[in-house]
C-alpha cells in the first residue's frame, strides 16, 4: 500500500514542483554525497531536490561533447541529463548547489556553470575533518549558504526554521535506520533494491510526506515474513555511488541468490546513521553533523582506517559472510582504496568481490558470471 502511495507522489511530484515554482517557491538542486543540508534548503523556504540519475548510456554519450570519457559514469550523468533537457528534476532547478568533493563531481558541476544559465553556488567542503579549523571552515561556508539561500529566495532563515527542519530531517534519519536494521536478524523483510529505492525516493519527495510514508513502511516490514532464501549469503555492497536507476547489480546479486543486507555507499544514497543535535547553535549542529559525526567517504584524507572500521562493525553486526565492492570506471580514489579494503577483510576471512561498471550492457554477462561464481564460493565457505 505505502509502495503505491509513494508511486504516485513520485509520479506526481514534478507538476508539483512545477506548480510550486509558479507561485514563487525556489527550486534547489544540490549533488550528492551528503555534504549539502537540505535543511537550510527548506528553512529558506525553497525545495530541495537532489540530482541522483544514474545507470542510463544515453547522457554518457551525451556528455562527451562537454567532457572526456574518463570522468566517472554518474559524474558525466549529471552533466548529459543536464545538456538532454528531458528529466523534470534536472531541468526546473533555480540553483545548483555543488559540494567540492571529488574532482569528478567538481567538473560536473564547472561543466554546468560553462553551458547553463543558472546559478551555482560552490560550497567548499574541507579535505580533512576531524581538526576545528576544518569545521570552522565548513561551518562559515555553511554560514555563506545560508546568507546566499536568504537573498535568492527573498526569505528569512531564522534558527528556528532552521532546527524544525533539523528535526524532520532526523526523523527521516531514525525511519531509514531502523529499517535497515531490520535486516540485522536471520529474516529480511526487504532486499537491498527495495531498501535503496526507498533511500532514493527520499531525495525527491516531499520530505513531511516521505516521513509519514517511512513510519507506515517500517509497521508493515515489523509483521512481514523473510523475502531471503534461507541459503542465500548475507553481504555488504561497498563502493562510492548507488545512482537512481544504476539498479543492474543489486539484481543480478539477487537473481544469483545472494542478498545484500547492508550498504555503505557514500554518493546517491543517504546518511542516515547519526542525526543532528537540535540544541545550540543550528549551524554549528549542522557542520558538525554533515562533516564530523559521519563515516568519510574516500575522496577525503585519513578516510580508510574510520571507513574500513565501520564496514567491519557491520560485516559483525548484520552477519555478513561476503563483500560485493562496486565502483564506477574512472572512480580512482574507491579503486585504489579497494586493495587495501581487500586484504584486511580477507584477514577476516570475508571474501571480496570488486565489480566496475560504466552502465553499459556490454559488461554485465561478465558481471553477471562473477557474481555467480562469487556466491557459489561463499555458500562454499558456509558449508
Ligand atoms: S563515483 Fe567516484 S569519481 Fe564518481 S562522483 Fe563518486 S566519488 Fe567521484
């Protein structure tokens, strides 16, 4: 039931949106990878919308004209939906937010600012994150969206609105976690597509509405039987993106009879481990939060070490017997992290599996026979 609700206020959603802009309201597009709070978004006033597509070849080709191919396949979908002009999302954004993150998303983001006519705010996004003069910096960029936020929507943003909006936000947070956690025992109420399609739905839903529609999802997965085969290995899926649509290997992981329980994916899917303080100050809260009191992703110094212990805490906590790491060709900072990751859970005696896709079909009778062999092999080692 809540599937079809959420159907069709996705279906919807871009005419109200649309209607929405014609009264005056902001539409704000950001990049993902968790370093944009949309709660400043929606204390301005506007609506935020987080740009996610991935997994189609059309905008690869399309992009070329703008970029070489070696940029990553989502960082390239980014610039060819924008050049197609055929995805609502894409094409109603007031301004793009850019987070400065990896040099990947970085071009996408001077590719739109060269051939677009709309405005991009680049938010500086430090490279470390565990020093205070790095969350200063964070937070007076934070200060500078805001102040930027103010004078585009013509609104005020008030501590106030800006804590509400915390708190519904942290609501949404607490709903996707304990979903996941549902997957912690021996009986999976949801596959790992389900769960990442939900994930994806929150960027572009009303946010009050997404919350209504996670608290109702959560009570029916309480009461619903394992959709695992009672077989099937448990595995963690790794890697820098997860796109809305890149939808091929978590079935073909599925249809080989294995079941990802958990995901730890930086880009495209949201963080929803830790939620942010309401007391003092909103924007302190905020930099603390989106910067410090997260597991980093990649692009970011010191990173591997935190990263590798929380995919270890994991690997424990749901029971994990196998990795599936996958990265998008071109990705360098994940490749180069994969070795390491490799060998230390290999110590753990938890096999790897590293996938690359650049979403073309060409590749997936391969991936399809590595995934096989894959889960044959730690049903093997179950035995
Ligand atoms: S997949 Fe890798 S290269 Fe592409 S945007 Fe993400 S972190 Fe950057």
């Amino acid at each position: 039931m809540q599937e079809e609700r959420l159907a069709t206020h996705l279906r919807d959603r871009p005419a109200q949106l649309r209607e929405a802009q014609e009264k005056g309201v902001k539409i704000i597009g950001y990049f993902p990878g968790n370093y944009v709070p949309e709660e400043l978004i929606i204390a301005s006033g506007a609506i935020p919308i987080c740009l996610i597509d991935g997994g189609d070849t059309l905008p690869l080709e399309v992009s070329l004209s703008a970029i070489p191919h070696i940029f990553c396949p989502f960082a390239r979908t980014q610039i060819g939906e924008r050049l197609l002009r055929r995805n609502p999302y894409y094409n109603m954004i007031d301004m793009l937010i850019a987070p400065i993150t990896c040099q990947h998303l970085k071009k996408a983001a001077e590719i739109w600012e060269y051939y677009g006519d709309i405005e991009i705010f680049k938010l500086g996004i430090p490279h470390q994150y565990s020093n205070d003069f790095e969350l200063g910096y964070y937070r007076d960029r934070l200060r500078a969206l805001r102040e930027r936020l103010k004078a585009f929507t013509g609104n005020k943003i008030t501590d106030k609105s800006i804590c509400s909006a915390i708190k519904l936000y942290n609501r949404m947070r607490e709903l996707l976690r304990k979903i996941s956690l549902l997957r912690c025992d021996a009986s999976v109420p949801l596959d790992a597509l389900d769960f990442v399609k939900l994930n994806h739905a929150s960027f572009y839903a009303d946010p009050a509405l997404m919350v209504d529609i996670l608290e109702s999802v959560y009570d029916e997965l309480r009461e619903k039987p394992s959709v695992a085969e009672t077989d099937a290995p448990r595995l963690i899926l790794i890697g820098p993106n997860i796109g809305y649509g890149d939808y091929k290997m978590l079935e073909l992981v599925k249809e080989a009879g294995g079941e990802i329980v958990i995901e730890e994916v930086c880009e495209g899917m949201r963080y929803y481990w830790s939620t942010i303080d309401t007391t003092g100050d909103p924007l302190e809260s905020l930099a603390r939060g989106y910067l410090r009191d997260r597991v980093p992703p990649a692009f970011m110094r010191y990173s591997a070490k935190p990263r590798l212990d929380f995919a270890l805490k994991l690997i424990t906590d749901f029971t994990v017997s196998g990795v599936i790491w996958y990265e998008l060709l071109g990705c360098e900072t994940y490749d180069a992290e994969s070795y390491f990751f490799t060998q230390k859970v290999g110590e753990r005696n938890i096999p790897m599996l590293i996938l690359e896709s650049d979403y073309g079909m060409a590749g997936v009778g391969q991936m399809k026979t590595r995934i096989e062999a894959f889960i044959e092999m730690v049903k093997g080692g179950l035995e």
